[in-house]
C-alpha cells in the first residue's frame, strides 16, 4: 500500500496530464500521482483496462475506487469542495450517476480534448 492516497492516471493522455498538474496544485502532498505505465503493475487487483478507461484511486487504507469519485477522493484531501463533492457522491440519490456519466463522456472524448487546437486552450 502507497504511504499516502495514490492517483493513478493515463501518462500517455495530454488531457489527463494537463488535469493530473492542477490537481497536484491543489493537493500538494497530500496525494502521490503516478501514470498508469508506471504504477499499473504495482497493482495486479487492478485490470489493466480499468486503466484505460479512467484515473484510479488507491487510499492509503487500501480501498480502490475509479472515475469521478476518485478525482472527489483526491481534492477531498485538500479543500471543501472536494469534501462536498465527495459526500454528494457517496449520500445523494442520483449525484455517483451523473458524476459518473459526465466522467465517461469526457473520458471517451479525451483525444478531442487532448488536441492542441482545442478552442480555448494555449498550449505548450
């Protein structure tokens, strides 16, 4: 088990490593990003697609979870809304589903997203 919660995410997605920097920003160290072609096989529980398909949380207790609640995991750490968003995904009657449904509607989009001459975006 990571000593702190532990972020995994896709190291080959621009879009992912764009949000990865800013959630660092705002959780400092009290969360440890990895990409998932480093950390993957530090965690055999995990299949190799859940990877794929989105960021993986592993808490420091060792629970497991994926997608927005592990995006809400992270910034849980570090600020009130983060908190929030947490408990109304964990306690609010239909807030896991939309979170999550949004979650996968961007994720399947992420090359879009990705693209250097997404409007609005400044790119390195």
């Amino acid at each position: 088990m990571p000593a702190k919660p532990l972020l995994i995410y896709d190291g080959d997605c621009r879009f992912c490593c764009r949000w990865v920097g800013a959630w660092k920003a705002v959780t400092g160290d009290r969360v440890l990003y990895e990409p998932s072609q480093i950390a993957g096989p530090k965690f055999p529980q995990v299949p190799p697609e859940n990877f794929a398909r989105a960021v993986q949380w592993i808490g420091a207790d060792g629970s497991i979870c994926s997608g927005a609640e592990a995006v809400f995991s992270a910034l849980a750490t570090a600020t009130w809304y983060g908190r929030m968003a947490l408990t109304l995904y964990r306690k609010a009657p239909g807030f896991a589903r939309l979170a999550e449904a949004l979650y996968a509607g961007v994720a399947a989009r992420r090359g879009f997203y990705s693209n250097p001459h997404y409007p609005g975006e400044d790119w390195p």
